[in-house]
C-alpha cells in the first residue's frame, strides 16, 4: 500500500508537541552546558524543570484536540494523555530529587537533565504511539538514555556494574521484541495496531503463528516492566544507579512500558486474548510471589525497594489478565498512584543515604521518628500506601485491581494476590518499626535538613498519594473514558 508522506499539517505538529519541547530544551541544556563550562549549573535544572511543566502543558493542550497524527504512526487519545502527563510529572518530581543530590556527588552537570528529558520524550512517544516501530523508536530514545542515567557516576564502581548490566540484558530483551515485531509484520503485511487487529480478524494467519509473535513481544515487555522471569537486572540495578535514577526507572519507564503492553495486547491481539489470559496469569502470580518473598530477606532498602517495584508490577499484571474496560481504568489508575509513593520513597532514601549514598541499609533508619519525625512521617505514608492501607491511593489501586479481576472470574488469581499483599505488608512495617521503635546508630545519625527540591518533591508526592486515597474518583472517571478508546 503506497504512503503519502505529506508535510505534517499545524494540528500534528499540536499533537506531537510535547516531544518537540522536550527534545528542544534536551538539546539546548546540551549547548549551554558547553558554553558554561565548570560555572554553576543550577540553572539548568530550572530550565529542565520549565521544559517538563512547558510539555506537560503541551499534552494537555494536545488532548483539547484528540486524533491521529504522521500516517496514523501516533494517536493523541485519553488513554496516551494520561500517560503523557504521568511520566512528565514523574521527569518534574526526579529533577527536583536530583539536583542537590548531583550537588553533594560533585556531578551537578547538564548531562544529567538532558538525559532525562530524552527519556522522557522516548517514553511520551510509546505512551502515544499506534504502530509497532513508532513503539520501538520511543523505547529505544528511553532506553538508551536510561542505560547512561544508570551509570552517570562513572567513578562510582557500582554505577559502572549498573549501567552495563541493564544494558546488556535490555539489548538482549529488545532482540526479542524485534523479532516478534518481524513475525506478525511478515503475517498481516502490517505494523498499525488497528491495522494488525483486522488483519487477525479478517484473513487469521496460523494461531500458534500469531501466538509465538505474541509470545515474542511479551518478553521485550515483561523486561522492561521487571516481571517474572526477566526481573533479574532490577534488583542489581537499582542498587548500583543513583538514588534519582533508581526513582525514576522504577515509575516513568515502567508506567510508559505498561502504557505499551496495555495498547499492543488490548489493540493488536484482543482477538485471541484466550491465547495470551493463561500466560499473563502464571506471570502475573509468579512476578508478584518472586517479588515479596525476596523482599522479605532484603536490608539494604533501595534492593527491597526493587523487589517491591517487582511485586507491584505483578498486581498491574493482574489487570492485563483480566483485560477489561475497567481493570484497564484500575491499572492506569494503579501506575499513578504507584508513581507518587515510590519516588516519594526513594527521595527519603536520597535524604538519608546522604553523600556517597553510605547509610542505605535498613538499620541505617533506625530512630529516624525521632531524628526527623516529619521525615520518617513522610516516609510511614508512602510504605502504608504500597501495603494498600485506606486513604492511600494504593489502598484503592488494588481494591479497584483485585475487584476487576474477581468481576471477571479470575478467583483465585485475586485470592493469591491479596495472599501476596499481606505478605508484602510485613516488610514494609518492618521499615516503621525500624524509624519509631529501635535506637538510632551511634555512626551517622546527624542528619542535614532536607533541602529545598528535594522537600517540593517529598510533600507533591504525599499529598499525591493521601488525594488519590480520598478522592480516587477525580482520576478514576478519567481513566475509565480513556480505557474505552482501547478497542
């Protein structure tokens, strides 16, 4: 079929705006940390922070005026706004936690924000995109700046070990999503999701076919949102990156990653969703069972914090399973919730690591009700909104998750996830009683005040998560109108 590559028309342009401010500002603090030398690069962070809120307001703007854009390679939905906003406001929330950060490690450098809103840009580009390249060109602008952003201290051993780990497997991951992308293109004769869904219905290629290409690309996915059994780089590489990176990879990637693997399965294989129901099932239980009970042996608190990230992304994939209109809603509204008690987490984790990130171990916490009580207050909040305590949003997130899926008759996928759930509760309230019940440590128990970006981002992220705890509706309604588009 011939294609009209015509000159993108001003509503496009509108559309794709976002990503153009993104890149822009990317490229500009690129320049300008050339022409600064080794000056004072504050101002770069604000100018980052200023291209996020601009393209955040730009997305917003784009949703005014929904629909397709470039051949119809992206689609401006609900459904790629909520996701827009979500991993712009996440970039906001990591710029604020890493600029004193940068300070204190004496690399307070330019690089660090560019690559952040290159990472931004490629994963606003999966949240919108409607054809399987377009898909991949965004994962590969968010993976490649994050396999940097996890090495950015190169001096620090641990950095260095991070950085090649995750890209190593990445590659590996992207290999077999590529090949799933050749198989079902060799299939159908298309890439557009739409365009691939009538294919399967109108002239069905060979099931097991269609299902291995499925399979396929189930694996690039499954990686990028660390479940079972390609979780293993989290652990390993949330530990070794900066404490930011760490916060950021664990919410906007894998929220955009989600957004990917919602709109390709929902889309493009709906059609034989009997096909992929029991595989996502056994993942989902195995990701959320891996996950909790390794957390539990865990003391150094950013590792249990990546055994949690892979627990909470084995109860978004309970949502998939059930593929409905409303476990969609739930899971959409499930990765926002998730986004404000996790970067709020590990920005109390940077507060205490301090420099060097010396004190991460869970001991390290001890006496910090009574060292900073607004501090470990903050942080009581954030863990009792991962065990799903009420007025958290986590609380409703998994009451919304666990409700779609026992709607849909998947009974015992939702007793063992809520089995799951208690279990994940007994390393989290170990953290509380650590901050309020044992002695503080006789070696770094000083702790400096928390400075002023890290503090923004600290209470946005706690009243972001006691909101969504109260008023769940205000996003809910919201999701549930996007998740309808996904047909």
């Amino acid at each position: 079929m011939p294609v009209n590559f015509a000159p993108p028309n001003a509503a496009e342009l509108m559309r794709f705006l976002p990503e153009i401010i993104l890149t822009i500002v990317a490229t500009a603090i690129m320049v300008l940390e050339s022409i600064t030398g080794d000056g004072d690069k504050t101002f770069l962070a604000g100018l980052s922070f200023a291209g996020l809120a601009a393209a955040l307001c730009a997305a917003l703007a784009a949703q005014t005026d929904p629909g397709y854009a470039f051949q119809n390679m992206m689609v401006v939905d609900g459904f790629a706004t909520f996701f827009r906003v979500l991993v712009i406001g996440v970039g906001m929330l990591t710029v604020l936690c890493a600029n004193n950060y940068l300070k204190l490690e004496g690399h307070n450098c330019g690089e660090f924000y560019a690559l952040v809103l290159f990472s931004v840009a490629g994963q606003s580009i999966m949240a919108s995109a409607n054809e399987l390249i377009m898909i991949f060109i965004g994962l590969e602008i968010a993976s490649i700046s994050s396999y940097i952003l996890a090495g950015f201290l190169r001096d620090d051993k641990r950095n260095n070990e991070s950085a090649l780990k995750y890209f190593l497997l990445g590659s590996f991951a992207t290999a077999f999503l590529l090949y799933g992308v050749a198989w079902i293109y060799g299939m159908t004769g298309a890439t557009n999701l739409v365009a691939i869904r009538e294919a399967i219905l109108k002239n069905p290629p060979p099931a097991m076919a269609v299902a291995a290409s499925a399979a396929l690309m189930l694996v690039g996915f499954a990686f990028k949102i660390s479940a079972v059994p390609f979780q293993s780089w989290a652990p390993d590489v949330y530990q070794g990156a900066p404490a930011p990176v760490s916060a950021f990879m664990s919410a906007g990637p894998k929220a955009a990653a989600f957004a990917i693997f919602l709109r390709v399965f929902t889309s493009a294989f709906g059609s034989i969703a009997d096909r992929w129901e029991p595989v996502l099932w056994i993942v989902a239980l195995a990701t959320m069972i891996v996950g909790n009970f390794a957390a539990l042996t865990q003391t150094n608190i950013k590792r249990m914090l990546a055994y949690s990230s892979i627990a909470h992304a084995g109860y978004v994939l309970v949502a998939v399973t059930t593929h409905t209109e409303v476990a969609t809603s739930a899971a959409m509204f499930y990765l926002a919730s998730y986004a404000f008690m996790n970067i709020g987490a590990f920005a109390v984790v940077i507060h205490v690591a301090r420099k060097g990130e010396k004190y991460v171990e869970i001991t390290d916490f001890a006496g910090l009700g009574v060292r900073q009580p607004v501090t470990a207050l903050l942080l009581t909040i954030f863990l009792l909104s991962m065990i799903g305590v009420p007025l958290t949003g986590g609380f409703f997130g998994k009451f919304y998750i666990f409700k779609a899926a026992i709607d849909s008759h998947l009974i015992w996928l939702s007793i063992l996830g809520l089995l799951n759930s208690a279990v994940a509760a007994y390393y989290y309230l170990r953290i509380i009683v650590v901050m309020y019940m044992h002695e503080q440590p006789a070696e770094g128990s000083e702790l400096p005040p928390i400075a002023g970006g890290l503090l923004t981002a600290l209470l946005v992220s706690a009243a972001g998560t006691i909101f969504l705890g109260i008023f769940p509706s205000a996003l809910l309604e919201f999701a549930g109108r996007s998740a309808n588009l996904l047909k």
